[in-house]
C-alpha cells in the first residue's frame, strides 16, 4: 500500500456523531481543512456520514456542527461553513447492533452517488472512525465485518485496483485498558481489517515539535554522534497540566488514570521517536520497525519491584475547587492516580544504562509538554582552580518544548563578561512558529488526512501497543504502588515520591521556571 501524496476522496464514517470528540475535534478539523492551508486539505469530491443512537436528519446535524465550528475552529466563515456543510450527512442507529447496517449501506450508497464517489460495485472509498466508548470498538468492528462492508481481499485480487473501493479504520485511544484487553481488540481488527488498513490514532504523533524530532535528529549531522550512552546522561518527557479532572472523573478517568490515560500511549510513543534507531527511510514500515525493536528491548521489571520503578499521586483540594477523590463519580477505594512517573531503561547498544524518566499528572504547577534530553557533565572540570561553580550548573541539555510554546533550546556553559573568569548557563533557543511561520492546526485534521492518503506513518501498529502495553503492565498489576499513591497539594510539582523515584539515581525533574 503505497501512500498517495493527495488524499483519496472517499466516505468518512463516523461512529459516535453525536459525542463530545466529534462535536469538539473531529468536525471543526475536518471543517479547517476544507479551507485549505499549509497542512493540506480535503480531497474532492468528499463526504462524511455521522452515526449514532440520537435521532437527527442531516440538517439537524449540520446546525448542530455549526455551532461545534463556530466554537472550536481555529476561525469561522459562514460562506466557507455552508460549502463545507454540504458534504455532512447523517444517519441514526447503533453502531454495534446489526440491524442498523442495512439502513447505512444505503445512506452510503446515495451519499456516494450523489457526490460522485461510488466506485465498480456501488460504493465508495470508505474511512471509518470509531469515536465511541472504548466498550463498543469490538461490536462495531464485528458489525463492519459482519454487514459485508470491508472487502479487502477483492482488492488484492483485482485487476485494476483503484477502481475497486478500499476500506479503512481509525481507532482512538484507549486501545485496551491493560495487555490482554489490547490482544483482544488487535485480533478483533484483524478478523475483519488488514493490519495495513488499521490506524491507530494516537494524536501527539500530529503535534508539529514531536514530528521535528525525527527531523532534528536525522538531518543535523552535530546530533546523532552524541546521541548514546556515552554522551547522554538521561531523558525526561513531561506532560503535565495545570487543570484538574472534573466532569471526567465519572464517565472515563476514575478507571483510567494517568499511567493508562498519557503514560502508556502519548509520553512512550513520544520517547520512541527520540530513542529509536535510524529508519532506512522515512515511511512508515521503516518506523514501526524501529518502534517495535526497541519496546522490545525495555527491560521490565517485576510485580515485585514495580514500586521502584514508579510513583502515583493525586491531587487534593484548594480552596476553590474539590480533592480528586471528593470529584463526583470517584471511587476512592480504586486508588486511581492523577499524577503518574516511571523509569524506563532499554537493553540495546545505544541506551544501555541511560534512565529513561517519563511524568503526566493534573493540577501542577505549570502546562508543559517536552522532551529533556540531559548530557553528561565534561569529565574534568578544567575552571575548578578559579572557583567556579561548574559542577553545580547543569551540564547541556536539549529541551524540545511541544506544548504551549514549540521550540528547541540547547543549554551551554560559557563566560560571563567582565573582568576574571566566571561562567553561567544560556539557552540557545529556536522558537519555531517565529522562525518557520504558520498556525498552530489541530492534529486530528492532518493524522486524518494521512489515513486518506494510505500512509500510516504517524500511527501505531499492533506491536507497538502490544508492547507498550507490556512495559505498563507491572505497575498496574502492583498492589504495593496502588497503596503508596500520595496526595499532592494543587499548583505544586507532583509528589514526593516522584521526585524521590530520580533521587535516588542523583537526579531531579526538569521543572521550568
């Protein structure tokens, strides 16, 4: 499956229109793009197909997004709204039951006919996306399959397969809720899907500074001589937020958490892209390798020693708003956490030894999301005799800042002016909407686009969630790290026990000013 470089015009079929990810994301994405831009834009000719339990006709739907647009895009233009709003249809039914499929293999044909879309056979090019509750992803899949909408194997044997339709599906995250609920969805997707028509989505892979990551690396030759174990002294990603869990709490977070919600999909597959080794090229089989190599080389740790290897918390009340456990809908009994950290070590040539530090959590003091890519310290203080502090300031670090501000600063050492020989730490920064222009874009719109165009470069494979899943697995199942959860005061850093989890190896978060 080679990916176009335009997108295919095809059927978007949304399951779950009528909830909160379509109503604030998925519409108001698609919405922008159909203005056009630097990140592309929707293919021609083009049509989405909303499905869910609520009663609505097209129109209804299409008031309704509006105000979804209105709200959420970036900006609005009613003449821009009302050509986009011709392309969105409506069909209601409940997407894991059977019976609504027949009804919806008619809304696609007509819709499809009558946008020009329908290929040999009556139907169109189709991407499906589950924006449901992650219990129904197995029922719709097997409803897909069952309805006869997937025809894969028709496409491999014909002739001339761009005239013969293609099906695809976009699956959010959770994907599972522990190791074996992952197995069980991944072979749920394969009894109906090819494994190359399956994208996983995962939407900090469309964050602009994580996708820069591969390019800092690979094309600046000053980079990757020094990026090993012989250079790098360890790594932090971070992904914490100043605001809490609120109406959440009930409907999804009180049985997640952060390990489950950030940790295990967004904050492991960013540390992926900074770890891996060089692709033989940029496309996505390449990168999925290298992904899969090195979670398989993330030395887990037992049941035993989870406890270790980690620390949970959870906020508790200021004076404005409740504890974490006083939110409605909270069992405190399940100890959920609202602050996750974890130490990842990998077993291969270029990381061993080198601690791999990764936090998420609600309510600290400050929303950042980045990458800390720490030095070693020179071997030899040659200033020692002139009373400078060196061994006090940090040694060279990278920061990638991904989230608010998006930006690359390198920390160095140098003289300060003036007479005697006395040194401090600068950053060197590039902030990369001021040097390279553009607008922040949500990225739903672009990962979206890519599955249109076939190219699964920025989504996850089977293997990757298998095995991140793997590396979690432990300090879920720990009892003993459940128990020792800490509540942590609103606007601080988190919980002792994470900054102890770096302690203990001489070491302290990267918490910015």
């Amino acid at each position: 499956m080679t990916p176009h470089s335009t997108p295919d015009p095809c059927v978007l079929v949304i399951f779950g229109a009528s909830g909160d990810l379509t109503h604030r994301k998925l519409i108001p994405a698609m919405y922008e793009l159909s203005r056009g831009g630097s990140h592309g834009e929707l293919p021609e000719p083009f049509a989405i197909i909303g499905v869910s339990r609520t009663p609505m006709t097209d129109q209804q739907f299409r008031d309704k997004m509006r105000d979804s647009a209105q709200q959420f895009a970036a900006s609005f233009d009613p003449a821009g709204w009302e050509a986009f709003a011709k392309c969105l249809h409506y069909h209601p039914g409940d997407g894991a039951s059977i019976d609504a499929y027949p009804g919806l293999i008619e809304k696609i044909k007509a819709v499809g006919g009558a946008r020009r879309l329908n290929k040999s056979g009556g139907m169109p090019n189709l991407l499906f996306y589950l924006s449901v509750s992650p219990h129904l992803y197995e029922p719709i899949i097997a409803c897909i399959g069952s309805a006869g909408l997937v025809e894969e194997g028709k496409r491999w044997c014909s002739l001339n397969p761009s005239e013969t339709p293609w099906q695809r599906i976009i699956v959010e995250k959770p994907f599972g809720t522990d190791l074996h609920s992952a197995r069980s969805l991944n072979m749920a997707l394969g009894r109906v899907f090819e494994e190359e028509a399956v994208y996983r989505i995962d939407h900090y892979l469309g964050k602009e500074l994580v996708q820069n990551s591969l390019v800092m690396r690979f094309a600046n030759t000053i980079f990757e001589p020094v990026w090993n174990r012989s250079y790098v002294d360890h790594v932090q990603v971070t992904a914490i937020e100043t605001l809490g869990v609120g109406s959440r709490a009930a409907n999804f977070y009180d049985t997640a958490g952060a390990l489950r919600d950030m940790v295990q999909s967004h904050l492991l597959q960013v540390l992926a892209l900074i770890a891996i080794e060089p692709p033989s090229e940029y496309e996505a089989a390449a990168i999925m390798r290298e992904k899969i190599k090195l979670f398989n080389s993330a030395k887990t740790v037992s049941v035993e020693n989870a406890i270790h290897a980690a620390a949970f918390g959870r906020y508790g009340a200021s004076a404005s708003e409740p504890a974490y456990v006083e939110e409605n809908g909270v069992d405190p009994a399940r100890g959920t956490e609202t602050y996750a950290a974890m130490r990842v070590e990998f077993d291969n040539w270029r990381w061993a030894g080198v601690p791999f530090y990764l936090r998420s959590g609600k309510k600290l003091a400050a929303k950042v999301t980045e990458v800390v890519i720490q030095f070693k310290r020179p071997p030899i203080n040659l200033f020692q005799r002139f009373g400078n502090a060196v061994d006090r300031n940090p040694g060279n670090r990278i920061t990638i800042n991904i989230a608010p501000t998006e930006g690359i600063e390198l920390l160095v050492q140098g003289k300060v002016p003036g007479a005697g020989l006395r040194i401090d730490s600068a950053d060197l920064a590039l902030d990369y909407l001021d040097r390279f222009g553009g607008e922040k874009v949500e990225a739903y719109g672009p990962l979206i686009l890519d599955a249109m165009r076939g190219d699964r470069t920025l989504y996850k494979h089977r293997d990757e969630v298998e095995k991140s899943w793997r590396i979690c697995q432990p300090l879920l199942e720990s009892e003993a790290l459940r128990a020792s959860i800490e509540t942590y005061p609103p606007g601080s850093w988190g919980p002792a026990s994470a900054d102890a989890l770096l302690a203990r190896d001489g070491r302290a978060w990267h918490n910015p000013k």
